[in-house]
C-alpha cells in the first residue's frame, strides 16, 4: 500500500466477495463485490467525478 502513498487518491479493485472500503496513507481502497456470482443481482459501484472531487456510491 506505500506504493500509492502521495501517488492517488482512490483506487478501484476488485472482486471480493463483499464491498470493502479501507483508507492508508490517504489514499482510500474500494474493493468491489462478486460481479459473477448468482446471489450479487445487479451491484454495481457509480463514480461521480466534479472538478476535484471523487465521490462513489454502491448500488442494487
């Protein structure tokens, strides 16, 4: 996770088999769900991006 320090803010991966989102360094870490598995029906994660800010929502 040092790698990232100072370098990015937010950084999108993924899959898990639950949302996870954690902060180090400042940098925030958003793990997104199981996309393929039968019980995720239609999870998704939007990203709004407005000048400087970076915002997400996870969504059904």
């Amino acid at each position: 996770m040092s790698l990232l320090k100072n370098r990015c803010h937010i950084l999108f991966t993924g899959h898990l088999h639950k949302q996870v989102v954690k902060e180090s360094g400042g940098v925030s870490y958003i793990l997104l769900e199981n996309y393929g598995s039968t019980d995720a029906t239609g999870v998704f994660c939007r990203v709004y991006v407005s000048g400087d800010a970076v915002s997400w929502e996870f969504g059904e």
